[in-house]
C-alpha cells in the first residue's frame, strides 16, 4: 500500500486587539469565537460572572462589545479583522 499524505495549507492569522491584549485568531472566524478562545467574555452578570454569546445567531445579544470604536457590535455577527480594537467592557 502507497501511502501520502497531503498536507492543509495553514489558515492565514490576523492579529486584534481584545480588551488590551494582543492576539492572533484565524481568519475567517467570527468576533464572538476568537474572544471564547481567548478566554475573555462579552460581559458581566450583575453578580460578576463573566457572560459568553448564547444562540450565535445575533439575536440573544449576549455577545456585544465595542469594535472599533463602534458600541454594541453584534461579534457573533462579525468575522475578525486585521487590527481590530474589541473592548468587552
């Protein structure tokens, strides 16, 4: 048996900026799937647990912050960007 493997092209990076901190996240995925994989949340309970988004559908609301200056952006909605300011806070 002939065996080969083919290899993937890597998924090009952009690098933003999330509440101050840099990091890089593959383009092509969304806002609210780079902040979970940085471990930062949307928002706070009134009690102080961090939130996350919900339906990912831009419906619950859960997953809005400010990007680029621009508040209540929907980042279940939105794909990253190169040099993206996110603030969750």
């Amino acid at each position: 048996m002939n065996s080969s493997t083919s290899a993937q092209p890597a998924t090009p990076c952009v690098d933003l900026t999330l509440n101050g901190r840099q990091i890089s996240a593959p383009q092509g995925t969304t806002l609210a799937a780079a902040l979970m994989n940085a471990g930062i949340g949307t928002r706070e309970s009134v009690s102080g647990w961090a939130r996350s988004p919900l339906c990912a559908m831009g419906i619950c609301m859960e997953c809005c912050a400010t990007v680029n200056g621009v508040k209540h952006v929907r980042t279940c909605q939105v794909d990253v960007q190169q040099s993206m300011t996110v603030v969750t806070r």
